[in-house]
C-alpha cells in the first residue's frame, strides 16, 4: 500500500473518531474543568449552596450566572475540614465562600460600588 493512502485511512479514521466522541460527550453534557478555578466553580454547582443576610434576592436567583473569579492568594485551603475561597463577582463585589463536605456557606459580601 502507496504512503499517501495509508495518509487518507489515517486522517479518515481521526476524523471518523473525532465524531463519535464529540457525540458522546454532547450527549452525556460532559464538563472538562482542568482549571483550578472551574474545579471550585464546579464544585459549588454541585452542593447546596447557603447565603447569609448580604446577599440579596437578586444575587441568590442569578449567582452562577455572573462572572465569579476566585481569588487563590486570599484564600484559606487546607487549615480544616473546610477551605474557604475568596470570590470576586466581575463589577459587583466579592465574598468568602467556605466550601465543606455537602454545603457552601457564601459568607461577607461586600459591594465594589
């Protein structure tokens, strides 16, 4: 068999492999987070989340829709059970997010206004 047909069932078998697992994880909405940040971000979506007394109603109803920065210098992992982040929300404020086993406590929210 010439090179360049050995090319062709090459480049036909990576296309034709691509497909099938872009389908699948379409399917099964796989969410790759590598990142640090997006691992805590997907951390919190998937426990319960409790706010205190500053945040208000409109903040609690849209929280994941805004754009969240985790601060990674000022915050506090590894001293307990529980790592506690410092989150910025892009052009509102930030806050602490104290991360445990099943519950995220969103503590301290500070307005940048």
């Amino acid at each position: 068999m010439k090179l360049y047909k050995r090319i062709i069932y090459y480049f036909f078998g990576v296309l034709l492999g691509s497909v099938i697992v872009y389908f699948i994880t379409s399917q099964k909405k796989t969410i790759f987070n590598y990142l640090p940040q997006e691992r805590v971000l997907g951390d919190f979506k998937k426990k319960e989340i409790v706010f205190d007394s500053t945040f208000n109603q409109n903040l609690k109803n849209n929280f994941f829709d805004n754009e969240l920065v985790v601060i990674f210098s000022k915050s506090i992992i590894g001293k307990d059970s529980c790592n506690t982040y410092h989150v910025e929300i892009e052009n509102s404020g930030y806050f602490n997010a104290k991360n445990c086993i099943k519950k995220v406590y969103l503590t301290g929210f500070t307005s940048s206004k």
